[in-house]
C-alpha cells in the first residue's frame, strides 16, 4: 500500500523483503554472545574451585586424627596389658634402642671400675643390648679359646685330642645364668632390706661388667700356669670394685648392714673369675 511517498508494510510475511532493521538483531546477537562468554559468573566460578576439593584444614585434621588413631591402635596391640605383658617383644624394644657409642662408651666405664659414675649415667636410659652380645661374646670366647688350650696342651705332648663339646654348654649357663640369676637375687635382697632398686638397671650393671673378662680369656692362650692366675685376678678385681662401687652408694641406704652386701657382691665377683680359671684353663693331660 503507498501513502505519503513511502511503503508501509501490514502483512507479516513480506517483512523478509525489507531492509534489515537497523540495530536491534545485532545487540541481541552481542548480548548472547557476552552471555556465553561469561558464563558461568566469575564469581560462581571462583566458589566452584574452591569447593571442588576439600578444605586445606579438613585434610589435615583427618590425617593427624587417622594417623593418632593407627599410632593409638598399634601400640595398643604392640604393648599388651597384664600378665601377658612380660611375653610381648614390645616390652623389650626400650632396652635395645641405643646407639652403638653408647654401648663403646660404657664398656670403656666399665674398664675403669673406681670411677662410680656408671649407675648416674645408665640411669635413665638403661639397656640390655649391651650386655646381651657381651655375655654371648664370652660365651663363643671362652669355648674356643678353652678348646685351643686344650688343644695345644696335647700336641705339646703328642696326646690325641678330642673337642669337649660341654665347653659351649657350660660357658652359655655359666655367663647367661650368672647374668640373670645374681641380679634377681640382689634385686629380691635390696628391696628385702627397704633399699630398692630397679631390675633392669641391675642387669646392665652386672652384663658390662662381665667385659673385661674378654680380654683376659685371650691373655690365657699364653701357657703358664701362674700368667693364667694373675690374669683371673685381675681380671675378677676389676669386676667385682666396678660392681660394688656403683651399688655402695645405693646400698648405704639398706641400713648397717650394707657393708656385708658389699662385701658379698664383691666376693661373688671373685668367684666367677676362679671358676673360669679352674673349668677353662686347668689343662690335665
């Protein structure tokens, strides 16, 4: 239809044929495309990360809570209670945890038996490592070198020879019952007498001062008679004054009596170092 010079359009479908309209289709396709651009928000994106893991904390509070609860669980399945207690390993692990300058360190107190401070430093970190591999030690120490003695003994005198496999067996319950049954037995004799004092420190005592007799088995190759008694001697002094210089401080508290525990622990000493010399190394042939 024309009026006034220009066309107006009343049917819908001829609205193709005209010009395109000016801006509105345009902005609409900008506005879908800053809509696809940035969508979704910033903002919905940034609360979307952060909740995609858990939080920082919440990692940390549950692996210390998991690991305390494995730690809490397997120590108490490692450290049972009551009367099985003395049966679990566990119980001893303590006493084998030193290092092994430790363990140098006090063999060398032990070979200076007037200086009492053994007992101050073993105190508070007792072990058994220690005096466990001493009395082994004594045990393979004193049946080979009993048996060599023996052994060069009857070639001297053109003798045959047999090994004496009772040199291992008498060495192993000589060296590991008296490291074992003296110091329950003092143990039971202290507390008796209102004096007492720890077991475990008592046979770390009592296993460091068995090392000087490594030395002196070794010395006993040598054949002569009266070297042999000298080395025993010495040797059983040095012992027993390591072990009774560093119980008389405690023992004085036992009363007037103490002097007689002393004396005895000293004698007791005395008496391994005869018995070595007279079982080892008195060769009859």
């Amino acid at each position: 239809m024309m009026s006034g010079g220009y066309t107006s359009i009343d049917n819908p479908k001829l609205s193709g044929s005209v010009p395109a309209v000016p801006d509105q289709g345009h902005v609409t396709v900008k506005f879908s495309e800053s809509n696809l651009q940035t969508f979704p928000p910033s903002e919905a994106q940034g609360k979307i990360s952060i909740a995609a893991g858990p939080p920082r904390d919440a990692d940390d509070t549950f692996s210390k809570s998991g690991s305390g609860a494995g730690s809490s669980s397997g120590s108490d399945e490692s450290q049972p209670s009551g009367w099985l207690r003395p049966f679990s390993l566990a119980t001893y692990k303590p006493y084998f945890d030193i290092d092994t300058a430790d363990v140098l360190d006090r063999i060398k107190d032990s070979l200076f038996p007037f200086r009492d401070s053994f007992n101050e430093k073993t105190a508070s970190n007792p072990d058994l490592y220690g005096p466990f591999w001493i009395c082994t030690t004594l045990i393979f120490v004193a049946a080979s070198i009993g048996t060599f003695v023996t052994y060069i003994a009857h070639k001297l005198k053109n003798k045959e020879w047999e090994y004496d496999i009772n040199l291992v067996t008498w060495s192993a319950g000589l060296f590991y019952g008296y490291v074992t049954i003296v110091p329950l037995g003092l143990y039971v004799i202290l507390k008796y007498f209102s004096a007492p004092s720890g077991l475990v420190p008592l046979f770390c005592l009592y296993g460091y001062s068995l090392f000087v007799f490594i030395p002196a088995l070794c010395l006993s190759v040598v054949p002569l008679e009266i070297f042999r008694w000298v080395v025993a001697g010495v040797a059983g002094f040095m012992s027993a004054t390591f072990v009774a210089l560093n119980l008389r401080a405690h023992i004085k508290s036992a009363g007037e009596r103490w002097f007689l525990i002393v004396a005895g622990i000293f004698l007791l000493q005395l008496a391994l170092s005869v018995a070595l010399k007279l079982y080892l190394f008195t060769v009859t042939v």
